[in-house]
C-alpha cells in the first residue's frame, strides 16, 4: 500500500534542528461548519483562512521560517489521504509520515519522532500544529527560532511557547509559570485547561499564558518521557521500524499494531505526568488564534487585516480545500 517508510532510507544531512507538523487531527471542534453539503467533514487543517492557502501549508511556511524545507516532516492520518494527496505538500515526500489511524496527539507524535531518530539521533525537535492562524509570523518567527536554541542547549527539558493573552479566554488551555512574567523561559508550575472568565483573569494576572501546545525538545530526551510513560508501546512501534522486511510487510504491520493501540493524548498522558522537565517561554502578541470554535474564527476574522491572508500568487494546488471565512459567512454559527 504505502512506501513512507522507503522515503527514510536514504540519508541526508538534515543538520540537528528539525520541525515537526502534526496533521493528523479530525477538526471536530469545527465539524459542524467544514462538513458539506454532501456529509463529508473537512479537517480544518486542509482548509483556508480568507481564501488562501490550506492552514497546513501556512504552518509548513511557518516553519520554513526557521528551518529549510529538508528539515521539516509532518504527520499525517491514512483516512485523510485523498486530501492530504489533493493538496500536494511543500516537503521532500520521504518527509511525509503517514499514520494508519488517529490514535491521539501522544502516539502522532512518536511515530515520526522514532523515525526522525533514526535518521539523526542529536535531533533537536520543534513541534507545531497545522490548524492555527498567526497575523503576525515574524513576531512568532523569533520566538521559534529562540525556543530550538534554548532546548538544544538543554539536555532534557521541554520548553513551551506560551502566548501573552489579549483577553481572558475561557475556551483556551493556560500555563502558568512559577516566576511570573519575564522573557526569558521560566519553570512551568501548572496547567489549567478553559477556566472560567473568572479564573482566566485571575491566572493572567498570575502571568498565566494560552497554551498553543507548540514546543521545541532534544528528540532523546521526548523519547525518553514516551518511555517512561508507555514503555511497551514504545518497544512495539520500534519493532516495525526495526524489521528488515519489505515496505508493504512493515506497513502492515503498523496498521496491525495501530488497531490495537490504546489512544494517549500527549499533554494529559505525557507532558502533564512529570515524564520530563517543562519551562515555558513567553511569546510577545502576534495575533495568534487556534481558530477551535465558530467565535474564536470570528474573532480572528475581525482582527485581521483585509484580504491579509488571500496571498493571491499562492500555487493553486496549496489553496484550501475550504475556505473558512467563507464559511462562516454563510452558516447561522456566524450569529452566536
């Protein structure tokens, strides 16, 4: 069926700072807006902001803003093949990792983490969703560029980006550091996942950040939490990448193993267990949404610059499958 797994036999010389996309979500905060007429929910990762490109390929952008397109992989979910295809990616094909079946964020990440490893083993990892919009990219440009330099002089500890909130949103995750606000990155004390406007204010005024579940880790170090926390899972995902059998062999393994694999959400299961160290480093405002609800699209809408976004000379084949404005225009969501 699928030779993702040839693509990661042939070396290059990548460097040790990596970006990974993590593409392989179902959009289902949003379903009710991106379904068609037809039934089909489209993951909004595959779908535009005012009519631009895909959100996927604003995130691939993002992360060439960093790093050079050989060092960027992303992740993607089987089922979503015909649009991930239809949207050809703007990353070397052997990049690509494909999962047979979405098993939640935690197993999305080990996947392409192992075989990320197993290319370059001081790999230092940036980690980024594939559904947010950002108006201002060189604002978060230097905090991405700041937080692989911070974790890869660090060897174990996993440093967050947080975002200085505009408003007490209850609909958000907030990280609260120990120290307060600062620039520089400071200890992660707690999480606290959509409090109420009360208790939003009240953690803001904390320093308490919106966590946009983007971070940057030495890949040794990750692997080392995943063992803590699933070490049989783990072991398992590496016998298929350790198999010297043929492509097809190995995928069907894999989709075996996925059949069977328990769903782990990575910042309950992982990050928020104490498997590694987490520092946080604040990220100055720079209109950053996670586009989750019909109101938090709204929201970005109206804030944005007109036609900001269109990017009219944009290749037609990374256009979203959807446009999301449009979208919202036209549904009775658009009211509340």
């Amino acid at each position: 069926m699928s030779d993702a797994y040839d693509r990661w036999s042939t070396h290059w010389d990548a460097g040790h700072q990596w970006a990974l996309i993590l593409a392989a979500g179902e959009g289902s905060r949003l379903q009710a807006l991106t379904t068609t007429a037809s039934g089909i929910a489209v993951p909004k990762q595959f779908c535009a902001f005012g009519g631009g490109v895909s959100l996927l390929h604003s995130a691939i952008e993002r992360a060439r803003s960093v790093l050079p397109v050989e060092n960027i992989c992303t992740v993607v979910a089987d089922q979503h093949r015909e649009w991930w295809q239809a949207l050809p990616l703007t990353i070397p094909e052997r990049n690509i990792v494909v999962q047979p079946r979405n098993r939640g964020t935690a197993n999305g990440i080990l996947l392409p983490l192992l075989q990320i490893l197993h290319l370059d083993a001081e790999a230092t990892l940036l980690v980024l969703p594939s559904d947010h919009y950002v108006r201002n990219e060189a604002v978060l440009a230097t905090s991405l560029r700041r937080a692989l330099q911070e974790a890869g002089a660090s060897a174990d500890r996993l440093l967050l980006l947080g975002f200085d909130p505009d408003e007490a949103d209850p609909e958000l995750g907030y990280i609260v550091p120990v120290d307060g606000k600062g620039p520089a990155p400071r200890e992660v004390m707690k999480f606290v996942e959509k409090p109420d406007v009360f208790s939003a204010r009240a953690l803001i005024g904390k320093g308490g950040l919106w966590n946009a579940f983007i971070f940057a880790v030495k890949g040794r170090a990750l692997l080392r939490a995943f063992e803590r926390r699933c070490p049989e899972i783990v072991i398992q995902m590496r016998r298929v990448f350790d198999r010297r059998a043929a492509t097809q062999s190995r995928w069907e393994d894999l989709v075996a193993l996925y059949e069977k694999l328990p769903a782990m959400d990575f910042s309950r299961d992982v990050i928020e267990c104490g498997a590694l160290p987490l520092d946080v480093l604040s990220v100055p405002a720079c209109g950053w949404s996670d586009l989750g609800t019909p109101a938090r699209l709204a929201q970005a809408i109206g804030r944005s610059a007109p036609n900001s976004d269109r990017r009219p000379f944009a290749a037609p084949h990374t256009r979203g499958l959807l446009d999301l404005q449009s979208l919202l225009s036209q549904s009775p969501l658009s009211a509340g």
